[in-house]
C-alpha cells in the first residue's frame, strides 16, 4: 500500500509540473481570467472525482490522499508566489505590451500566442472597435487587456472642458425584489415612512410592485417596477 500512496505523489506531482508549463507554453490568453493554479486544479479535481464516482475498483482511500495531497500543492504554490519573485514571474507571468506607441508589436502577440482576430476580440470587449484609436494595450496577467486611448480618440474629462467637478457618489439600494434594505435605507438617513410617502408620489401603494429602488444624493429615488 504504500508503494501505491508513493506512485500516487510522484504522479500528481509531475502532473502537476506538467500542466503548468502546457500552460505557460499555451500562453495566459488561452485559459481567459482564470488564475493558471486554478486552472489545472478545476482540471485534475475533475478528473479525481470523476474517479471515484465512475471507477467502482479504485480505493476510495487512494483518491482521498490525491485529493488531499493536490490541495497541499496549490497552497505550496500559492505560497511561493507570495513570497519567491523568481516562482511568480513564472506561475503569474507579466503584464505584456502588445501595442506601443499606436504599433502592434507583433514579436509580443507572437510569444503569447495571439493573432490580430484575438487582439481585436479584446479591444472590442473594451469598446474600442479600431486599433488605429490605440495608443497602448497591455494584455494582463488573466488574459484580459489594459488600453490606453490616443489623445484624439479618448474620452475629454471635465477637467478637459473646464468644468466643475462633481463629487463621486454610490447609489445605494433601498428596495430589492419588493422587500425594503433596512441596513442600507439607514445609510441615506431617511426612515420607512418617507420611503413609503417617495413611492406614493410615483403612484406605486404596495412595496411588493417594486424590483429595484436606488437612492442617490445628486438626483434621488430611482425605482423600477417589476
């Protein structure tokens, strides 16, 4: 038995090796925002409980040790990130300029393992539908990518128009799914009974007709039937 539980390290563990550098070589935009210890974790718990759910002949004692002995090497992983740069340079990789100074930099896209259709892919799911609009994009450590506008084509602040600024503020939700947020309704300061006295100004008698109710300092109650 003890060969068995032997077998099983050594193979978990090389396994474990194994799939991190795929990963690596695979490159971080092929696995989306998923960390890569969580990647190959959802992968090889699969796989064991798999196992012991459809293999009747395995011993369930052999999988309970795997299981175990994987969850002591994602947190020796996790814990050599934290402290050893050298291990989180290579588990987290580094951020990576794929655009500089508006030119694609085809040398970086080519080591993560991208093509333009991909570049593009990440643009357009931050609004941009035009390289020629980029003045740098940084594809992130999850897969996800940075952009920073040129100066023609960004976005003018109010400290560009010359505009007073305005102070930032969350809405705050009052009512969710009919039922009022007592904790939250205390943070506006007002109680129930104004609360109840706002709706009827919008004609709404019964709490239970509202789905969602925000109040915000700058421009008050806002409520949506449901």
């Amino acid at each position: 038995m003890l060969k068995d539980f032997v077998h099983i390290t050594l193979e978990l563990s090389a396994s474990f090796l194994v799939l991190l550098g795929i990963i690596k070589i695979l490159g971080k935009s092929q696995i989306g925002e998923m960390h890569p210890l969580d990647f190959i974790t959802a992968i090889v718990l699969g796989e064991l409980v798999g196992a012991a759910v459809y293999e009747p002949k395995v011993n369930i004692f052999y999988i309970i040790y795997a299981l175990f002995f994987w969850a002591l090497l994602h947190l020796a992983a996790s814990y050599l990130t934290l402290k050893l740069n050298a291990v989180r340079y290579y588990i987290d990789d580094t951020p990576s300029i794929v655009i500089r100074n508006g030119k694609i930099d085809k040398e970086t896209l080519r080591k993560n393992k991208m093509d333009i259709n991909q570049l593009q892919n990440l643009l357009r799911q931050k609004g941009v539908f035009s390289i020629k609009e980029v003045a740098y994009a940084i594809l992130e450590r999850d897969g996800s990518c940075s952009i920073m506008k040129k100066p023609e084509y960004d976005t003018p602040t109010l400290a560009d128009l010359g505009l007073p600024v305005k102070t930032a503020e969350l809405p705050v939700t009052v009512i969710l799914d009919g039922e009022i947020i007592k904790d939250n309704l205390e943070l506006t300061g007002f109680n129930e009974k104004w609360l109840k006295k706002e709706l009827e100004k919008r004609g709404v008698r019964d709490i239970k007709e509202v789905l969602l109710a925000e109040w915000q300092q700058s421009s008050g109650l806002y409520v949506v039937l449901q």
